[in-house]
C-alpha cells in the first residue's frame, strides 16, 4: 500500500524539525500580535486610517526587503539570515509595544518588515535544501500545519491575556504584545542548533533550470505568479487586516471572542493543509487551488448581507480552512516548477508580489472603510479573489505537478 506524505513526515531531516520549530515560535509571536496590535492602537486613540498606514508601512517594508533579502540569503547562508532575522523580529514586536507616537511606531514597524522578509525570502529554499523531492508536498503541509497550530496558540493567549494580566486594558495589551517578542525570541536556539548541511537531491527535479529556450516561458510564468499572488494578497489584507477591528466596532465582541475566533481559524488550517496534499494527487494542484479560493467569494458576500458575529466568524474560520488547503500546494508546486536555481527569485518575487499587495489594499482600505464603512472593502475583495483565480488557473493548470 502506499505510504502517503503525511504518514513520512517522522522521516525528516534534523534540520527540517529545527526549521518547524523556528517558525512555531515565530508564528506564536506573529498570531499575538496581529490578533492584540490594532486593539492596542485602538487604545491609544489610532482611527483604521492610521492603522492602515501602519500595516502599510510594515508590509511596503516586506516587499521592498525581498528582493535584496533574495540577493543576501544565499551569499550569509539561508539559517544565519533566519537567525538574524528572528532577532531583529522580536526587538521590532518589543519596540512596538513600548512605543505610543506615531513616527517611531511607523519605524518599529519598517523594521518588523524587514525581519519578515529576511524570515520569508529564505524559509522556502531552506526547506527545500532540507528535504528530499519525494517528501517536499508533505513538508510544505506540515509546514504549513505547524504555522495554524502555532497561530491557534499564539490567538488563544492573546485573547486571553489581557483578562490574565489584569489592570489597565491599556497596560494588558502592552504586556500582551511584550510576551509575543519573547515568544519569538524562542525562535533562535532551533537555529542555532541546525547547520547548513543540505540533504541530496535523489531525483530529477520537477522542472530543469531554465534554459535559452523556455527563458521567455519562465519570465512570463514569473510575472503571471507575481500578478496572481498580488491580487490574492490584496483580498486577503482587505479581509484579514482589518478583521479584529471590525468584530470589536461593527459586531461589539470582545477580546475573549475575537481571540477565540482567530484560534478556531488556526486551528482548522492545520488539518485542511494536511489533506492537501491527498487533493492534489487525486485532482491536480491547480483545479484544488482555484476551487478552494473562488469558494471563498459567496463566502465574503455573506458579510456584506449579514453583519453578526455567528456569520461573521464562520465566514472567517472557513475562509482560513479553504486557504489552508491551496498555500501549501501553490508554494510547493511553484518551487518544483521552477527549479532549484531559481527559487530564491521565486520565493522573493511571491514575498515582493504578496506584501505590496497587501499593504495597498489595506493602506486604501483604511482610508476606504473611515469614508465608506466595511461594506466596500469586502466588495473589492471579491473581485479581487476572482482575478487571482483566473490568472492563476489559466497560467498553470496542467503544467503544476
């Protein structure tokens, strides 16, 4: 009987547990604050504009970082640049937690993107480096699994803390945030614990290095991916970004109910990206990919016409299982077709093309949703989500494996 992707995962390689257990910590510290920052800013009298220039800000920072991120992880070392990075994260969450006006919190924040980017660019490649081609669609979903649990976790303690904290709720969310640096900080002893041994490619790889005669094939696959990324990255920024906020102000739920509906939204990520990769070998990468993120459009329409936190929230925690099944196939199947040469321009080009995506749409969303309400934001996600569909699915489908 065959031995399916998931039931190999014990096979890995050292440095693939290691890579796992650097992005749990990150993940954790990620989910904290992304679940706790904009209520914090709340609290401190910021409006969804400025909060959209801040996610702006940080995001701008992640696309504009991956490409020389692309040019610096291979020359350091793709662990050494993660080691780094996931230092320079932590200093940036603790910053921003200790910082209350608005200049030196756009810079912790430039400075939170540039880690990312520096964590992003190089966590493909190394995965890739450190598994072999048989086990990279089960690596990329237990990957992908370990980041929703971590995210489960790291949503759970930061709707809980404040209540466990106590005090000022100012203060709660002050020190809420502080945990989520320290829980990042716990990222860099698995790093410092791995090498930079690769494991050996045993076979061929999916597709070869380009060559002067699919050059322009690549260039053009390249650019469709870029535009496919950015536009799926726009939608999601324009949901996610602003999601705890409009749970708080439009819905009136509070911060228990806002953490545990982030948590259950993790949480069903992790066994939908572990199904994945059983999807894909039945129906191919791409049709999963395009059925599970146009699926989320009549999904997104629900809020428009209902606003309640029971539609809300399964909206949202569906949409988080849907996604959780195409990332992890896209990303692996991207990086085989590509090449190994070309990887590292792949993963910044995704990073570049996911990041402005989405600090546009959430700097204009911001402006947006004080001028228009929610109403308008998820309406251009839609349209939004159908693009990227159709870019993706008429550029790839039947070349993915």
């Amino acid at each position: 009987m065959p031995v399916s992707g998931w039931m190999r995962v014990p096979d890995f390689s050292r440095n693939l547990w290691l890579l796992l257990a650097q992005n749990v910590a990150v993940f954790l510290g990620i989910a904290l604050q992304a679940l706790v920052l904009n209520l914090y800013l709340v609290l401190l009298g910021y409006r969804e504009d400025f909060i959209g220039t801040l996610v702006f800000a940080q995001t701008a920072a992640i696309g504009l970082a991956a490409l020389p991120a692309s040019w610096l992880a291979p020359r350091i070392g793709h662990r050494l640049c993660l080691l780094i990075a996931t230092a320079t994260l932590s200093i940036s969450f603790a910053a921003m937690a200790l910082i209350e006006q608005a200049i030196p919190l756009i810079a912790a924040s430039i400075l939170n993107g540039v880690s990312m980017a520096l964590i992003f660019v190089p966590s493909a490649p190394f995965l890739m480096e450190n598994s072999r081609p048989d086990q990279r669609r089960a690596a990329f979903s237990a990957n992908c699994a370990a980041l929703s649990v971590a995210s489960v976790l790291g949503s759970a303690l930061g709707g809980q803390m404040p209540r466990m904290v106590g005090g000022g709720e100012l203060e709660a969310y002050r020190v809420a945030l502080l945990a989520g640096a320290a829980l990042t900080l716990l990222g860099v002893p698995p790093l410092l614990m791995a090498n930079d041994r690769r494991v050996a490619e045993t076979t061929v790889p999916t597709a070869p290095d380009a060559t002067p005669g699919r050059a322009r094939g690549t260039r053009r696959d390249f650019l469709m991916m870029v535009i496919s990324t950015g536009l799926l990255a726009a939608s999601t920024g324009l949901v996610v970004a602003f999601f705890n906020v409009y749970l708080r102000d439009i819905i009136g739920s509070g911060t228990e109910t806002i953490g545990t509906v982030f948590a259950i939204a993790s949480l069903v990520m992790a066994p939908a990206s572990l199904g994945a990769p059983a999807l894909a070998r039945r129906w191919g990468p791409v049709p999963v990919i395009a059925l599970t993120r146009i699926a989320c459009v009549p999904l997104i329409l629900f809020m428009i016409v209902w606003s309640n936190l029971w539609v809300a929230s399964t909206v949202y925690i569906v949409r988080s299982a849907l996604m959780g099944v195409g990332q992890p196939l896209d990303n692996a199947s991207l990086m085989d077709f590509f090449g190994p040469r070309e990887r590292a321009r792949v993963a910044a080009g995704r990073t570049l093309a996911w990041n402005l995506g989405w600090a546009v749409a959430t700097f204009l969303g911001g402006l947006a949703i004080v001028s228009f309400g929610y109403g308008t934001i998820f309406a251009a996600a839609m349209v939004l989500t159908v693009g990227s569909v159709a870019t993706h699915f008429f550029t790839f489908r039947g070349r993915l494996t």
